[in-house]
C-alpha cells in the first residue's frame, strides 16, 4: 500500500490529522519532525540552534528518502518540508500527497502561544505566519495530489480524507 502524505502549514493538524488516520486504517504514522528529532536525539529547536537551518534541511531529506522506502505509512511531513522540490520527488513515488489547506486567521489562532516551532520565535508572528503562508500555499498546492479544505474540526478534516481515499 501506498504512503499518505499530510502537507500544510504549520498549525493545519497534520499530526492530529494523521494519529486519528492512523488510529481508522490501522496503518503507522509517523511525524517526520519527530522521526528526525528520534535520530538526532535533540529537538528541532535545538537542531536549529546548534546547526543551522541548512542542516536541519539536509536531516529533513534525508528522513524523506528513508520513509519513502517503505509501505503503507502516514506521513506527516513538516511545515517546510514541501517547499523543496527534492523532498516534492522523493515522497511523490512513494504515496499521495495530501494538501490540508487552512485560512491564515484561523492558523494565526492555533499558533498564537507556539514555542516549539523555530520560525515562530519571533515578535512579528503573525506577519511571518502570511509571508510564509503565501510562499508557501502555491508550492503546497502544486505537490499536492489531493486538496482538503482543512478549516473544519480535525475529526471532519480526518472523515473527509477517508472519505476521499477509500473512493479513489
């Protein structure tokens, strides 16, 4: 069976998302910032800190390449993650990618009290959160085999991915 691959922007519920897939179709997931931070022993704040982005894009990829040889697993990738075509190919032959789009007010609420995710460390937050979001969002969509409006509930957001890979 092929990968499920949860894409978005930060804060849109890949990972809520992506336990509950698991939790209704038996199969693995795994949160890529988790499987990272599992083989450094340190955490992506930390990563970042110590390394650089840099390294932390090169860890990143080099999850990719090792999650993409297997079967069967729910992805959730990184916020980042998608925004390099490499990354883009990698997961592309070894599942579909899912695109959880949410508005930007609502993910400006989600991520109102982060201090987990690097970027977000900053007093500007939310213009940040748009620059990224508008980068980002066309990039998301592009990967993307399938597109999820994702402002509802993550329990709706789960039914609807269900839904739509039980049809397909």
């Amino acid at each position: 069976m092929k990968n499920i691959i949860l894409c978005g922007f930060m804060g849109c519920g890949k990972s809520t998302i992506g336990r509950k897939l698991s939790a209704k179709t038996d199969m693995p997931f795994i949160d890529l910032d988790r499987y990272i931070e599992d083989k450094a022993g340190i955490t992506v704040k930390e990563i970042f800190e110590k390394y650089g982005e840099e390294k932390f894009r090169e860890m990143e990829t080099e999850a990719c390449r090792e999650l993409s040889e297997k079967e069967g697993l729910i992805i959730a990738a990184g916020g980042g993650t998608l925004t390099f075509q490499r990354n883009i190919d990698i997961l592309k032959k070894s599942g579909r990618i899912i695109y959880i789009d949410v508005k930007y007010e609502i993910l400006c609420e989600r991520l109102k009290r982060d201090t987990r995710r690097p970027l977000l460390q900053v007093e500007n937050r939310n213009e940040v959160i748009k620059e990224l979001l508008e980068k980002r969002a066309p990039i998301y969509k592009k990967a993307a085999s399938v597109y999820i409006d994702g402002n509802f509930s993550t329990n709706r957001v789960t039914e609807i991915i269900l839904g739509i890979l039980y049809i397909s």
